[in-house]
C-alpha cells in the first residue's frame, strides 16, 4: 500500500512537472508583430530639436563638477558679507602662535568686498621661527583636487601686504606631505603695497586625485588675499569646461541645453535667486551667490556667457530659464514687475544683442563678438499655481514678443491636457514618478490635440524605490517613455532627462544621469538609454504598429536617419520588453524595393543586465551599458527573440538605388562575356 502511494505520488509530480514546463515553454514563446510601412512619405519628420538636456546646478553639477575650477570659494565671500566670517572649505597650516587669519572688507572689487588677512607671527630666523614647511591657508577643493603628473595648472590671486612677501604656492596630498608642484613668488613692498594680480603655472610632478592648493610663507608681515583661482591648463575647447564630462554630453547629441534650473533659478527666496547680471563679466568681479534650494554656495564662475557658450560648443540650442518674479516663498505682485521684465530683456540683448548695443558690447568685450543662436526661452519654472504667475507671465510674454517676435517663449502651464488660457509658444511638462506609471506613460500624448502649443517635456525620470542611484529598471521605464514621445513627436517638440549630473560626495537628487568625483565619471542606465535616441531629431519617423496581447510589456518604433559620416541610410528599430519573459518578435518592413536591406553592415544594440535594480558604479561603470554587436541576416522579413527586460535596437543598413544598379550593371557585364 506505501509503495502504491509512492508510485502515485511519483507519476502526479512528474505530470505537474512536465505541465509546468510547457506552460513555462508557452510563456517564454510569447509572439507579437511588428509592422512597418517604409515607403516614400509615409512617414512623417521629427523636430530637429527633439532630445537635449538639461543642465541644473544641483548636486554640485556645475561647482565642483562640470565647471573646472578646483578652488571652492575662492573669492571668501562664501561666510557671508559681514566680518569676521567663516572662511570654510579654506583651513589653516600652523597655530595661533603663529598666525591669526581673519577676514575683512579691503577687497579692490566692489561687487564682493570679502579678503582674507593673514598675520604672520613668526619668521624664517630669529627668535621666533616658523614650522619648516611655512605657515598659510590651504584649500581641499570639492572634496579633493584633482591633479594628475605632467599636466599644468593655472593659479591666480591678488594679494597686498605692508611688506615684502615670499609665498609658496604648492599642490599637496590631503595632508600636505606630498608635494606635487610648487613654486615661491617673491615681491617687494613697493610691489604689492596695492592690490595685485599674481600668476604661476604649475606642472604636477606626481599624481594625487585628493590634493589640495596651499599658500604658505615664512616671512613675518601681514599678507592679504583674495580671489584665488586654480584651474587645469587643458579644459574643453579652452572654455573651462571639465574634458571628460563635456565629452559624456557631446556623446549625446544633444540639440538643445536647458539652463541654469530648474528650483536654482528660482531659489527658496528671490533674494537668493540665480540673477544672469550678477554672473559674468571678469570672474573675479561676480559676487557669487547661496542657492539655497540645493544650500550650496556657488562662485558664479559658470555663468550666463558660460552656459551659452557651451551651447554653443556642443552645437546645441541654448533654452534659457529666467525668474519671472516668484520664488518658492516669495512673489513679486504684477504691478511692480516691469524690473524682472527689463532683466530678462537686457538678458536677450546680452545674448543676441549688436555690438552697437549696451549689452552686447558686454558681450563682446567678454570674448564673443558674434550674438549666440538664443531662440527659445522659459518664463520660469514649476511657478504655474502661484498667485502672480499669470499676470507675471503675460507682462514678459508681451515684451518680449514686441521686442523679439521670433522668440519662442515657454509656458509653466501644461497643457497636455486642457487649453491654455494665455497664449504661448510651448508648454513645459515635468514628470517624476513609478517605473510602471512612467512605462504607461509612453501613450500620454497620444490624445493630445495637435492644435496650439506644443509640448516641452524639460524634465522627466523614474524615481523613488525603482530608481535607486541609477537602475536598469528606471532605465527601461524612461526608454519606453521616449518612444512615445518620439511616436507622438508632432506634438511632443523637446524632452530632456532630469538631472543632469551628481558629485557623489553631495548627492541632492536620485538618481541621475552622469555620476562624477575629482577624477571619475559614468553614465547610469538612463544616460545610455538616451544614447539610443541620439539619431532621432531630425529623422523620419515611419508608421509602426506593434500587434501583442494586452499582457505584454512591450512598445517599439522606428526611424530613417542617415549617418553623416558616411552618408548611408539607415532604418532604426527600438523595441523595449520591460516584462519578465522572452518576447518572439516578427518584424516586417514593407514598402522597400527588393534586397533594399543589405545583408551586411546592420547591428544590433542591447541594454539589459541580470537583475533589474542593477547599476554602474566607478568600480564597474559599465555593468549597465549597451552592447552593439552585427546583426546577421538582416532583412525586411525577421523573427527577433527579445530578452525580458531589455532595450534593443537595430540599424538595417539600406542599400542605395544607385549601388544597386552598379552592382546589376557589373553583373550584366559579367554573364555577357
């Protein structure tokens, strides 16, 4: 009798076994189809500025980050305008008994009076003699220097004294033991008994990613200074951009920078808004200023011009965010906002303006005779439900559009949904939320009229518990959102990630698309993903159906572009399978003269990884990252097994008339002999 139950139990769990396995085996040969109409006109363009990005300063994005100065508040005003104040990251070398350091109001610049006082109380012989290595102030930086063997550094900064000085201007490891550089700028009295500019270049002689910039003496006196400036000799085009992290953008092909912000323009509180005037002109004249949304202190260094002239570097449509009057906590009433409005105008005639013109002489003077292509910008940001936006709103909106009528201006107000009661060129919609509800997303606009405004998707991401620092989940969310907005691109105009960059030593924000220190960078996920799209503005977006069961995580689309390198023309597919299981896929192409498709020269591009909250990390930056490989008889007619939770392309290389019918031409030629 027992061994009649385990003869039953046996055969019961070998029929559930094998029944599970087919059931498993149907579900991993899920089929769907995808069908393609490629015919001449058939398909419709897509905006020329459809994907850029968006550059805030959070995070230490620009300070510490893209911008390549290494010295944090370099100019003492970080404490505060009133003296004595705190002089913070700068730290002392040497005791009281050697030297008191303070600050005062002596500065020769009127905009930011803050100096440092240094009172050397010992000297290089006598009684009372300084520590060998000298006595001073160092800076560590944003968490670290950078500084890397054979390469040269510019230091700047104006120093007086009553005396004759004798300073050592060095890098050094974190604790100032390693010597990296160092140099001794030697003056008289008669020379610096008024402010003056000194400047050294330095050649590291060693490599160290955490150093610091130290000015130290043996000389007894009093030393004053103020505006000390270290920076890489080599920055991207010679414009003071960090090399690398410019490169990461460049990659992109972004058509379009939206700048500066995002909360940072706005600030908690106006008085501490990013206001364009108070950041160009002479780096060391800007006043710097707290964003005390992200409560960080920022040198200004990256500026208006700065921001435009990276646009420009990167071949890139600047959009330009002002504060319109509203911050989070405070507005300015409609009736006294006429000031607000002229800034934003000098700001357009900064950018735009003639030589002849105030503030394109400014312009000019900076090192750029030729206005910048400024066409677009946004009347503030997230202020839509506050009291004053409207009537704030239709005051620059008329300016403006008297003043400058090509300029196409950016509404807060979204109006994805319903009309807008104010008249605009664009309206800004931002969306931060679940990976499913972001993936669900890819049909938002789908019902949005095609008439009016159209749609600026500044910021988008996943976020939350899907994200964590960057996951491959988020990733495949975003990827399926940024089809439907390339599907829906007759309405949809411009989309940019949100954020932009993160110092890992101050992350403000998760996640993030580039991830950076003193001396690394990478790319999460979403970057990569916004890698796929970088042939997308400008396209040709071909009529696509996608045929599945209401159970499958599945969204796709397809384009011609044409590579500019080499001129071929090429017809991207991008398939996103955000479910579990394997997706059979059948790909028809139709509309495309015989053997169009070559059968060599496709490739296939794949982002996926084991687990979906994998992610990057400076140890392995690429753990996420697509993999492009050749794709194999490629042809209009394919059947595609698609990884569960993956994103993949394919560039099906077509074949030109022309070769084809060389090609038929030499083959005629050939059978005739």
């Amino acid at each position: 009798m027992g061994f009649c139950r385990v003869l039953f139990l046996c055969l019961f769990i070998s029929f559930f076994l094998s029944h599970k396995c087919l059931a498993d085996k149907v579900e991993a040969d899920q089929t769907a189809q995808l069908l393609i109409d490629a015919s001449e006109g058939s398909g419709h363009p897509i905006p020329q500025t459809l994907f850029g990005i968006f550059f805030e300063e959070i995070n230490h994005a620009g300070a510490g980050g893209l911008w390549a100065e290494l010295v944090s508040n370099r100019g003492f005003e970080a404490g505060g305008s009133n003296t004595p104040s705190n002089i913070d990251p700068w730290s002392i070398i040497g005791n009281e008994s050697f030297l008191i350091v303070s600050t005062d109001r002596s500065s020769c610049f009127e905009r930011n009076k803050v100096a440092l006082r240094m009172e050397v109380l010992c000297n290089s012989d006598g009684t009372d003699i300084c520590p060998s290595g000298g006595v001073g102030i160092y800076n560590p930086g944003f968490w670290g220097m950078n500084i890397e063997q054979g390469k040269s550094y510019k230091v700047v900064f104006y120093v007086r004294s009553t005396g004759a000085i004798n300073v050592s201007v060095s890098f050094t490891g974190s604790n100032g033991l390693q010597t990296l550089a160092s140099t001794n700028i030697i003056a008289s009295a008669y020379d610096v008994s008024n402010w003056t500019k000194m400047e050294v270049l330095l050649e590291a002689k060693a490599t160290n990613h955490n150093s610091r910039l130290q000015l130290t003496t043996t000389k007894k006196g009093v030393v004053w200074f103020d505006q000390v400036s270290a920076m890489p000799l080599e920055t991207n085009k010679g414009h003071g951009f960090r090399n690398e992290l410019v490169e990461m953008l460049a990659d992109i092909k972004p058509r379009f920078i939206r700048f500066p912000g995002g909360s940072f323009v706005e600030g908690e509180w106006l008085r501490n808004a990013f206001r364009w005037k108070e950041s160009i002109g002479p780096w060391e004249e800007r006043p710097g200023h707290f964003g005390d949304v992200w409560k960080y202190w920022t040198d200004d260094g990256l500026g208006y011009f700065e921001f435009l002239q990276l646009a420009e570097d990167l071949v890139a449509l600047p959009i330009w965010v002002f504060n319109n009057g509203i911050s989070h906590n405070d507005q300015v009433d409609t009736s006294s906002i006429l000031p607000f409005v002229q800034e934003a105008l000098d700001g357009i005639e900064f950018a735009r303006g003639d030589l002849s013109s105030k503030w394109g002489a400014v312009r000019a003077a900076m090192g750029h005779p030729e206005p910048f292509d400024l066409r677009y910008v946004a009347i503030g940001n997230e202020d839509c439900g506050k009291k004053n936006y409207r009537g704030n709103y239709l005051k620059f909106y008329d300016a403006i559009r008297r003043a400058y009528p090509d300029i196409k201006m950016i509404s807060n107000c979204d109006g994805s949904s319903h009309p807008l009661d104010h008249p605009t060129d664009f309206y800004d919609f931002h969306v931060y939320t679940s990976a499913n509800n972001l993936f669900s997303m890819s049909h938002k606009f789908d019902r949005t009229s095609r008439k009016g405004p159209k749609a600026f998707v500044s910021e988008y991401a996943v976020t939350g518990k899907d994200a964590g620092t960057g996951s491959l989940l988020a990733a495949l969310a975003e990827a399926g959102f940024l089809i439907g907005l390339e599907k829906n691109s007759d309405v949809v105009q411009m989309a940019s990630y949100a954020p932009l960059f993160v110092n890992s030593n101050d992350r403000r924000w998760n996640p993030d698309a580039i991830v950076f220190n003193s001396f690394q960078h990478y790319g999460t996920p979403s970057y990569w993903v916004q890698r796929f799209f970088t042939e997308s503005s400008g396209a040709t977006l071909l009529n696509a159906t996608l045929q599945t069961n209401s159970a499958m995580s599945l969204v796709a689309s397809a384009i011609t572009w044409q590579n500019s390198e080499d001129e071929q023309t090429y017809i991207r597919i991008k398939v996103v399978n955000l479910g579990s299981n394997s997706v059979k896929l059948k790909i028809s192409v139709s509309g495309l003269d015989p053997n169009s498709v070559k059968l060599s020269g496709s490739t296939k591009t794949i982002l996926t990884s084991t687990n979906l909250m994998d992610e990057n990390s400076f140890q392995q930056p690429k753990k996420v990252a697509p993999v492009e490989t050749l794709l194999e008889n490629a042809d209009k007619e394919m059947t595609v097994l698609f990884l569960p939770h993956s994103f993949t392309s394919f560039d099906l290389l077509k074949e030109s008339v022309s070769l084809r019918i060389e090609e038929a031409d030499s083959s005629s030629s050939v059978s005739s002999i």
